[in-house]
C-alpha cells in the first residue's frame, strides 16, 4: 500500500487528510459511524450499509484480518471506510487475508489516520450528511464539484438493489415449518437463526408479488432488513398488507420493522445521525427486561403515528433516546423489531424473538 494521502470531505465543508487503505479511487455515500469495538468484516459486508460511508469508532481496525466465515453477504456493502488506525498485520490464525487485501479485492476506498473522534462528534452533532473519499483527487474545488453527484439518502430506494435476484430454498423440506422470506438485503445470519430452529426457508426477490410468495404455501413470512429510504419501497408494503389481510404469522427486523409500520399507516422519518453499533440498550416493555443490542438503521417509525393508532402496540423502546424499537399488530400474527437479534456482530441478547415467531407458528 502506497503511503501517499487520502482525502475526504464533508457535505458542509469539514475536511480531513490522512493515508489511503484499499484501492485507489473516489468514493462517496451518505457518512455514518459504528460504535461497535469488533465485527467490522460483519459490518463492512451488512447489506444495510449500501450507499453509506462508515466510520469506525474502535481506533484499531484490521488487526484481525478478515475470513469468509464473517461474510454477512457475498460482497462489501459499504462505500467507503475512515478509521484512525489501520494494521496490515492481523493476529488471527483463521484469518485468510489482511483487511488491506480484501477491501482491494472489493473495490473500496478508504481512509485512516483521521482522527475518528473529532469526526464521530461532529456528525453526531450536525447529523447525517453525504461525504467524499478519494486517493486521486486533492483539489478541494474538484471534490466538491464530485460530491454533488452524490443520491440523497432521503428517499432514496436500495432494497431491490441488494436483494437477490432469483428465489431460492435452504433447510430440508422435511422441516417444522416453511417460512418465506422477503429479501430486502438480509444478512446471512438471519438466515443461519431460521435454519437452526428447523425451519424449511424460501427466500424471494424483493419485488416478487405476494401471490407468487403465498405459492410456497409457508407457515409464516419474514420481512428482512435492508438499505435505503422504507417510504420508497412501496412494493414491500403492499405484499405486507397483503400478508396481514391473510392473518398469517409475520415477524419484520429493521426495514421489514418499518414496512410492517408503513402497512399499517405509521409514518417513518430519517433520523439526525441514526443508530449502529452493538452496544444500545433496549427495553422489552412487555416483560420490563432490557437487552443489549445490535443496531443499524438511519429511519425510525413516527412515535405520534404509534400512539395515536388503534392497531399498533409498543413492544421495545430504545433506552437512549425513547425511539420505538418493536411494535405488534392488535389482533394479527405480526410482530417486528428495529435492531437485530440475529446480533453478527453484537450479543445475543435478544434471539428469544426467533422463538416468539416459531411459537406464532405453532400455535
């Protein structure tokens, strides 16, 4: 890796100098930061990141190296990566690459020696904005000219972008229960929670029209994460009508937690700086337990839109700023949750949900 610079530059302006890690080029997205200490391959690989520049908080990144195990989908997710240190040199003997080699070896541009902490507090403070990383361009004029060509997240739609493009099945069919799975970018992990509870899965394209899903004649649909603004995929909301009109059981992580509130006339909102890390306490308000848990997303469900419906229920809250984490439908088979308790990275904590949808389907 050349030691030469590597630049990067704000929406509003902020700028940083540093040196260059994977390949050489120019990349943008929408800057968010992660305040998980591991699992960075796990991140860097989350289907929920597309179009988004991450910054990681952990000052050390890289020093385990990177293996094929951590994939949580078949490629790197996100635009660009700012860290503060990088190591070449990992530690771990199932590793089978350096993360140097990897983010090469997929495309992305990234940046260290910033000094994430300056970085994380002003994004924090003036909120989610568009950014610009690029290893062949200094000019601070010809960066800003780059970054206007930047999407706008608001509104803008990535699910159909990440999902996959043909069905397919995984488990035996001689399983428990059938479940169909939208795919709005699911996480393997997710995947992997379904298969241990025997489970025979079905898993769709992201567009794929609910009579074509109910075809699979499944036990019970799961509605995955995924990028992106939730307002602008329209499609997923009408399957999700569809599906509750049919009072089957339902259970929705992230996106799919959003799109359940959007069937049911619940607005959603893009928030200041979002949610990631793995480390956010959650309160079950059913049981009075909290959890810890892994998080992702940048929109959140309109808490005046939940407490005026007649056919939502609060099941979670977010302990650091009241934000609704989980929601059922009154009188439906539906359920869903904003963080992730398939974790990957993150605790474990929360994976009983995975259990509340398979006694959906049981009972």
């Amino acid at each position: 890796m050349e030691q030469n610079k590597a630049y990067l530059l704000l929406e509003d302006g902020t700028y940083f100098e540093g040196k260059p890690l994977g390949r050489n080029g120019t990349a943008f997205g929408e800057i968010c930061f992660n305040t998980g200490m591991t699992g960075y391959q796990e991140v860097f690989t989350d289907p929920s990141y597309k179009g988004q520049t991450i910054i990681m908080t952990n000052p050390h990144i890289g020093n385990y190296g990177a293996m094929d195990l951590d994939m949580e989908s078949k490629e790197v997710q996100i635009s660009g990566l700012i860290c503060k240190k990088y190591s070449n040199k990992f530690s771990r003997l199932q590793a089978n690459t350096s993360l140097n080699d990897f983010l090469e070896d997929h495309n992305v541009v990234g940046i260290s020696d910033v000094d994430t902490r300056a970085l994380v507090a002003h994004v924090r403070n003036k909120g989610a904005m568009n950014c610009i990383i690029s290893t062949e361009i200094s000019s601070l004029d010809k960066l800003k000219a780059e970054l206007k060509k930047a999407p706008n997240m608001d509104g803008l739609e990535l699910a159909s972008v990440v999902s996959t493009p043909n069905s397919y099945t995984l488990g035996k069919e001689s399983a428990k229960y059938r479940v169909a799975v939208l795919d709005l970018g699911i996480k393997q992990n997710i995947l992997n929670c379904l298969l241990e509870r025997d489970f025979y899965v079905k898993v769709f394209p992201a567009k794929t029209p609910y009579k074509t899903i109910a075809a699979f004649n499944p036990d019970g649909y799961f509605i995955s994460n995924g990028p992106g603004d939730p307002s602008a995929a329209s499609y997923a909301v009408d399957t999700v009508k569809e599906i509750l009109a049919k009072d089957k059981p339902l259970f929705g992580i992230c996106l799919g937690h959003q799109i359940l509130a959007l069937a049911n006339g619940i607005g959603t909102y893009k928030m200041h700086h979002g949610h990631r890390g793995l480390n956010h306490p959650v309160k079950n308000v059913i049981t009075g337990l909290c959890e810890i848990t892994s998080q992702n997303h940048g929109f959140e469900v309109n808490r005046k839109d939940v407490e005026a419906s007649t056919t939502i229920e609060v099941t979670h809250i977010n302990l650091n700023d009241n934000t609704i984490e989980g929601i059922r439908v009154k009188n439906k088979k539906a359920f869903s949750v904003q963080y992730h308790p398939e974790a990957s990275p993150g605790p474990h904590d929360s994976r009983y949900l995975f259990e509340d949808f398979e006694l959906l389907m049981k009972n």
